[in-house]
C-alpha cells in the first residue's frame, strides 16, 4: 500500500514536471516586432551587416527588426507622421529634435534613461537638445 503512494505521488510530480516543461515552450511571449529606419538599401554590404544584425537580435531577445530605408527628411516628415507610418526608431538631426518634442512625435524616455543611469552620463549639450520640461525624448 505504501509503495503504491509513493508510486502515485512519483507519478504526479513526474506528471507535473512534464507539464512544466512543456509550458515553457508553449507559454513563450509573441516577439516584439520594431520598424528601425534608415536601413540600409538591399544590396549593400551594410545591408547585410545590418540582416545579420537583426537575426541575432530575433534569436537573442524574441525582437522582430522591420527595415525602413526611410531616411528623415524635412518634407517627408511631417506627412509620414501624420498618417502613423513612422518607424519606431528613425535618426534625425540635432536641429530637428525640439521640432519632433514639439509635435508630440517623440516618446518620453526618461523612465529608462534614470534606470539604467544614463541620464547621469549624457553630456548636457546632448542633454539640453533632448530635454522638455525635465523630460527626455
């Protein structure tokens, strides 16, 4: 009789174990999917860089990377944002970054710059281009 317990309850761990396992697989997050902008053109040994770039990302933090040879542009701008097409990460210049806060086409970054410490790091010229109302964008 003892040993049947024993067995039953070998049994229901055993049971549980596999369950857990198997959970592991299946209860896995959907990927992230990004757009990251001024990808390079296909064709190019950047290109190529960057795909590779983009599959270690995928394999390594479940990050899907979209290219968008989109590339900022004054005239392209404003009518890409307005439509919801921009990418989630684009590159622009310096003398642009205010404008973009000012739209409400920049994301609060903040949070995650204090978090990690980097906001300590930024040299302030860097600091004040990127900064509205003690918030960076």
């Amino acid at each position: 009789m003892r040993r049947q317990i024993l067995l039953g309850l070998a049994g229901i761990v055993l049971i549980g174990l596999v369950v857990l396992l198997f959970s592991s697989f299946y209860g896995k997050k959907p990927a992230v999917t990004i757009s990251v902008g001024d990808w390079p053109r296909k064709n190019t040994a950047r290109r190529i860089v960057y795909d590779h770039y983009a599959a270690q990302i995928r394999k390594k933090h479940n990050i899907v990377i979209e290219p968008d040879e989109w590339s900022y542009s004054i005239n392209s701008f404003l009518p890409k944002a307005a439509v919801g097409k921009l990418p989630t990460i684009y590159n622009t210049w310096y003398t642009e970054v205010q404008k973009i806060i000012n739209a409400g086409y920049a994301v609060d970054i903040t949070g995650a710059l204090q978090e990690r410490g980097w906001d300590q790091k930024l040299s302030p010229l860097v600091a004040e281009i990127i900064k509205k109302d003690d918030r960076y964008y």
